[in-house]
C-alpha cells in the first residue's frame, strides 16, 4: 500500500519539522553559551556565529542572468556575497568574480532547510513565497530583499508571494502601487520599496549595442516561442499555427519552451517530424536566447516573460496568443483593477485568437508596419524600465547602504 500526502499537507508537515529542529537548535546553542560562560568565569566569550554579511539565494541556474549584473556591480566594489544555489549545475558555482562565493546548498527541502537556520545580515532573491510554505523566515537573518525578474506586475505571483520580504526593488510606479494596496488590504506592515530598474534587461540591451554581428536581410523572419501548459500555444492551435505560418511565406522560426522537451516529450516529437527543418522553417534549443531574439523581426508568444524582452530591448512587434488566465491563485485577485501586462499587449502588438488564426500573415504585416506599435512599445518602457542603464549599480548602492544602516542601529543598541 502506498501513501499519499498532499503538497499542502506535505509543505506542513515540512514546517512541524522544522519548527522542532529550530527549537532544539535554539535550546542547544543557549546551552553551549552558558556552558561557555561558566568555564569561563563568568566572563563573555565569542560564539563562533558571525553573520554572513550577503547572501544572494537562487533556486534555480536560470536566474544567474538576473543575479549576475548585481554580483558583478558588488564585485567591483570589493563586497563579498556569499551566492547560495539549488542548482548543483548552476553559472553562479563557477563565476569568474573573486568577491562572489558560489555554494550548492542542495534542491528542494534540503536547500530550505539550510536557509531555515541561516545567519545573514542581508538576503536577497527572487524567489517568492518566503515564510509561506516550506522557506521560512530565519531568526539569524536581519534583514530579506526581494528583486523581480519580469519587467511586468509584481501581482502574477501566487498569493503571499512577497508578503513577508522587508524590501522589494522595483522597475516601475504601477509595482509600488500594487504592493501599496496589498499590504493595506492585509494589514500588513509599509515594506521598503525601491526604484532601482531591471538589471538583466539593461545587460541584454548593452549587448545589442555592442553586438556588430550583421543580422541577415531580405525574407522576414518570424519566432513562435510559445510556453508549455494546458493555456500554450501548441496545445490550444496545434501544428495548424505552423502550418499557417509556412503559408505566409515568411522565414518561420519555431522555439519551444525548454521544459516543453519534458512535460510534453511527445507533443513536441509529433510537430517536428510533422514540420521537418528546411530552407524556410527551423527548430531552436539554444540555451542562449538573444540570437534568435535578434534575428526575429516579430515574436508570437503566450503568456511569457519573453514578450517584454523581445518587444522593450529589440524594439520590435509581437502577437500574443489569447490564453486564458485564471486570477484566482494569484495576489492579483485581491485587486479590483486589471493586470498592467494585459493593458499593454494591445499597445505593442495583436491578439491571436482561434477566429483570426487564418488572417495571421495580414497581422503580421500591420504589426511591422503600423506606427502605433512602436509608440506603444515607448510608452509601456517609460511605465515598467525605470532608470535604464542604471539597475545594477542602484540595487548595489541600496543593499550596501541598508547593511551599513543595519550595522549601525546594531552598534547604538550595544551602547
């Protein structure tokens, strides 16, 4: 007989757990001290515990692109980070910055386990959901920073999300508005939030200027970079949406989202034997994806983050697919207003539907040639890319000077 426990009952079960570890820990280093201080005389001796003055957790390789201006910034100031991973295959483990300690603390529980009991002044990640499931607050640690890593709401994470983060850094007002509304709904207490940009998007937007490799002309070239999932493009259009876009005569591009090769192995295998690679259509896995983000002239995507990438640093069109959205598990759900992102997909492209799928190369060509699209494409970076060129070295600047605030009302409360 096998038995099954529930995600909900598990991340509980998780919590027990840890609370008992937590509350033996915490009663056997109160015993180390006082046997210290006996065998000492009564005097005050060091316990060996000094925190860790940054740590940068990520739990997973994929967001070293969003950590890494910021590891280097800190870096080239001479900070020492300590980059904690749950990836034992993550960038970060190997990094070239000698200020920058990459360490595997292990994947899934064992990793929470371990920043359970961390001792930090400062932490910062993108992960969300601290104190609400199995990641929980650690006593040791003074002071939690979170950092986006869309340039869209900060609302699309499941409910709680940032809830018990200190700080929040930010790329646009509508973000600080949103938390704003949040924590009164909540009750919960004024966060600090920061205006600081979107690091990895100005990282990207430097490489396109420094990049002098010719992007070929002549044919246009179109990216299907769908996600995966029940709402994604394959599984709502099929190989129909290839095959339309073989018909419009344009040099197709089709990328499909990594986790795609797994979750739908055989979905995938079926398109590609179906529309093999020719002169006019070709299979993209690369790892890195700003090649093909540079050689595309318009992007066709769902509901992905890459949308913002392709149309706010390439300055170019897209089409999004009519995918359906269901609030309810989400912070958005808590606010009377819509989503910024499904404001702005009107302003930087066209709305792919079962109804207009046939019209698509007529879409494609007013996407690319009416002025309307790239005014919306200005407007929506001016509301969500604050301080461009500037992300990396505003969100250095915040986190040195909350640690050196945080050292200071340290050493006043010692006097």
């Amino acid at each position: 007989m096998r038995l099954y426990i529930d995600p909900g009952t598990g991340s509980m079960l998780f919590a027990i757990f840890i609370g008992i570890i937590g509350a033996l820990n915490f009663m056997l280093k109160g015993l180390i001290v006082k046997l210290r201080f006996l065998l000492s005389g009564g005097k005050k001796t060091e316990t060996g515990t000094e925190k860790i003055p940054f740590v940068i957790f990520s739990d997973d390789k994929r967001y070293w692109n969003i950590f890494e201006p910021v590891c280097r910034e800190l870096d080239k100031r001479g900070i020492d980070v300590v980059y904690m991973t749950a990836s034992d295959d993550d960038p970060a483990l190997t990094n070239p910055y000698p200020h920058i300690k990459g360490e595997f603390i292990g994947k899934g529980n064992k990793a929470f386990s371990k920043l359970n009991f961390l001792n930090a002044v400062i932490l910062l990640s993108t992960t969300p959901g601290l104190d609400v499931y199995q990641w929980k607050r650690s006593k040791n640690v003074d002071f939690y920073v979170h950092m986006l890593h869309a340039a869209s709401d900060v609302t699309v994470y499941r409910m709680f999300g940032i809830d018990y983060y200190d700080a929040v850094l930010l790329s646009g007002d509508y973000q600080m508005d949103d938390v704003r509304a949040l924590e009164q709904l909540r009750n919960l207490p004024a966060k600090e939030l920061v205006k600081i940009g979107i690091p990895y998007m100005d990282e990207m937007k430097k490489r396109l200027e420094e990049d002098d490799t010719p992007t070929p002309k002549g044919n246009t070239t179109v990216l299907l970079a769908p996600s995966w999932g029940e709402s994604a493009i394959f599984k709502k259009y099929g190989g129909k949406i290839i095959r339309v876009l073989l018909d419009t005569g344009y040099h197709i591009i089709v990328r499909p989202h990594p986790q795609s090769f797994t979750a739908e192995k055989d979905l995938i295998e079926a398109l590609m034997k179906e529309f093999p690679e020719s002169e006019r259509l070709e299979w993209n896995r690369d790892n890195d994806n700003f090649n093909v983000l540079k050689r595309a002239d318009i992007l066709i995507s769902d509901f992905s983050g890459v949308i913002f990438d392709f149309s706010l640093v390439f300055d170019k069109p897209v089409i999004y697919a009519d995918t359906e959205f269901d609030k309810s598990p989400y912070d958005c759900w808590w606010l009377d207003k819509p989503l910024w992102t499904f404001e702005t997909l009107p302003r930087i492209g066209e709305k792919l539907t079962h109804d207009n799928l046939d019209s698509l190369k007529e879409m494609i060509d007013r996407c690319l040639n009416d002025p309307k699209y790239a005014e919306g494409r200005k407007q929506a970076r001016s509301e969500t890319w604050a301080y461009p060129g500037e992300g990396a070295a505003r969100a250095a600047d915040y986190l040195i000077n909350k640690y050196q605030e945080l050292s200071a009302n340290k050493d006043l409360g010692r006097e």
